[in-house]
C-alpha cells in the first residue's frame, strides 16, 4: 500500500519524502543527545537550557529574511548546500568530542549553526512540497510527512540518541552528520523547480518580508493562531529546556530512561496523526482547539505536581497528541487561506512566532531552574497558558469556518 501511494505520488516527492525522514532520525539523534553532553560538562540549568536556546535563536534572527531567500532561489539547491554545511558542523563536532576538546562555547556555535540552516532549509522543504505533488494530492503528502517526522525523530531517534550517548559521546553526532549528507544526495535528484513557480519580479527583501507578515497579520485567524502559540511556545520552552534535570532530579531516572519518556511525545503524537481527521469531523476545528489550550495548562500542572515517571510518561502522551491535532488542525487551515506566491514568507512569519517563542522559553527557562526550584518554569507556563486560554477562546471560533 506504501509502494502504491509512493507511485502515486511521485519519484521526487519519495526523494523529499525519505531525505526528510532520513534528517528527521538525525535531528532527533541530536536532539536527546545535545542535552546529556552539556549536562556531562556542567550541571548548570542555565548553561543547559542556554544550548537549546543557540539552537532555536536562529529563528529570532534569521526566519522572515529566510522566507523571503526562499522565494527568491532554487529551493532544492538551497536544501542541498544548506545540509551539507550542517554535516560539515556535525563532523566537527563529533571530532572535537572524541578528541575530548569539546567545551560549552563549541557546543553553542555549532547548534547555533544547525538552528541558521534549518530556517532555510525547513522553510525551503515547504516550499518545495507543492512543487513536487499534485494539488489535490497535498494532503496525503503532509500527512507522509507528519507520520515520518513522529516515528523519526520522535519514536525512533530519541531512544537511539540516548543509547548511542551511553555507547559513546560522539557517535550520534556523528551518526547525524551521515544523515544530512545522505539527505542532501536525495534532494539533489529531486528535478529542478518550474521556473514558473518563482516571483518574476524582485524586490528589496524588506519588502518582500513586509507582505508577509502583513498578509498574516490582516488575517484573523492566523494572526491568533501564532500569537497563541507564539506565547504558548515561551510556556512550552521555559518548562521543557531544562527537562533533562527534571528527569534526573525530580523524578530520578537515568539517561536512558530520559530517552524513553522522550518517547512518549512519538507515541502519543503518531496516534495523533491517525485520530485528527476523525476528531475535525466530529468536533470540529474550534472545539479542537480550545480543548488543546485546556491540555496545555493541564500538561504543565500535572508535572509540577508529580515525581513519578509513569505518571509524566501518560501526561505527555496526551499533551503530544494535541500538539499533532493541533499541528495539523493549524498546517491545513494555513494551506487553505493563504495565497500560493505567500506561503514561504507568511511560513517563515509564523514560524517566527512558534520557535522564536521556544527560544525565548528555553532561555528564560533555564534562569527560573537556577533561581528556583526545577519545577517552577512548569507553574510558570501554566499561569501563562491559563492567561491565553481566556484570551484567545472567542478568536478560536472561527477555525470552524476555514
């Protein structure tokens, strides 16, 4: 059945398809092991979360002109140099690791640069998408694409990056590195962009940048689905930058079983993805949505409270199944209301609010662990999350209209 959809499809949309899902194993091979080797330098919160934050900081800087690159360029060679150049990072990286060089400073420059090439190469991937696949087949390709994202980066590399860290401190690094270099191989078959799908008519990127974000802000809708999440993710990032001490302090496991309630964010949001239709249907998008506002303040409650894994492991099944209903409730409203010449820089605007506001979180999360307790960004992000419930439940109603 794969085989067939795959045919369906498309030669190049399997190419983009399996380099995305080779990267996603990578990205999330890195993702659990990045914390345990800054932990395995310092024990300090603020250090800790501070590598979080060079890598989502890119964001804040880089997102709006990244979208406007974009649009401007051959998305496939972009994602192609972009990919190499982080493989590049990686190796260093892994070299100075096994050389026992490796320093806090190291570590920050090099998530810094992997944060600064994913801001082109993810915008350059979505944009990419349409390209590739027909228009009414864009659907069951997003949804390929949700599902590698889950069971890659979420279900598989989070226990692998935690095993191979305890093997040895390079080796996911490394392993990582391979899988930018084999991506970027895949991209490169990819057939060229029709010319058509670019703008024939360049302007300054300011203002370029300008109708972006303009666009998104004269929508409704959209505009309160960033700014929710925008201010949802400052919540969301000072509470979970600093979860690898949680893990160890509050709740007393070790590296791998951090890796395993990592998991559980793959277990909860691959069944996500095959509950979201069958929830839109039956609910509708509103009602969705403003019940994952309630999840959100629910989630950052309950591991305030708690100090027992199996507890946390069945919170964050839940809260990961909102976040893809969510995600994918939020992806296809986007899809549907923005113009086809806009969508690389209205993305790139939205994806500013959303990870620039885990960036803000990572790093004022790291502060309130060092200052207090480890468990007060968790009491934070909830009077936080509380706050955005009430003032974006009125909004949240027109999500049934799109």
């Amino acid at each position: 059945m794969r085989a067939l959809v795959s045919a369906r499809l498309g030669a190049d949309f399997t190419k983009l398809w399996t380099a995305a899902a080779v990267s996603n194993v990578g990205d999330g091979v890195t993702m659990a092991a990045g914390p345990l080797l800054v932990a395995s330098i310092t024990d300090n919160p603020a250090l800790i979360a501070g590598a979080v934050f060079a890598q989502q900081l890119p964001w804040l800087l880089f997102a709006l002109i990244s979208g406007a690159f974009v649009d401007r360029l051959d998305g496939r060679r972009l994602v192609v140099v972009v990919n190499l150049a982080r493989a590049a990072a990686l190796a260093g990286l892994a070299a100075t690791i096994a050389t026992d060089t490796v320093t806090v400073i190291i570590i920050y420059v090099v998530l810094f640069l992997l944060g600064a090439g994913e801001t082109l190469a993810d915008t350059a991937m979505g944009a990419l998408l349409p390209a590739v696949v027909a228009p009414d087949d864009l659907a069951s390709a997003n949804a390929r694409l949700y599902a590698s994202f889950t069971v890659g980066n979420q279900f598989v590399a989070k226990p692998l990056g935690a095993w191979l860290f305890v093997i040895s401190a390079a080796v996911p690094f490394g392993v990582d590195a391979l899988t930018f270099a084999i991506s970027a191989a895949l991209i490169a078959g990819i057939g060229r962009v029709p010319v058509s799908e670019k703008p024939r008519r360049r302007t300054s990127l300011r203002t370029e940048v300008a109708a972006g974000v303009r666009w998104l802000w004269r929508h409704r809708l959209l505009r309160t689905l960033a700014l929710t999440m925008g201010l949802g993710n400052v919540a969301f990032g000072a509470a979970f930058a600093v979860f690898v001490l949680y893990c160890q302090q509050r709740l007393g496991v070790s590296g791998l079983g951090y890796g395993v309630l990592l998991t559980t964010f793959a277990v909860g949001g691959l069944f996500g993805t095959t509950v979201a239709a069958k929830l839109t249907r039956a609910s509708g998008s509103a009602a969705l949505l403003r019940a994952g506002l309630i999840i959100e303040v629910v989630t950052h409650v309950s591991l305030a409270i708690t100090t027992t894994p199996w507890i946390v492991a069945v919170v964050l099944v839940v809260f990961s199944i909102h976040a893809m209903v969510w995600g994918i409730t939020v992806t296809s409203a986007r899809q549907r209301v923005v113009p086809p010449h806009l969508r690389g820089r209205v993305g790139s605007v939205y994806a500013l609010l959303d990870l620039g506001g885990a960036a803000l979180g990572s790093l004022l999360g790291g502060l309130f662990a060092s200052v207090w307790e480890i468990t007060t960004p968790f009491w934070i992000a909830a009077a936080v999350m509380v706050t955005i419930t009430v003032l974006a439940w009125r909004p949240l109603r027109e999500a049934g209209a799109v």
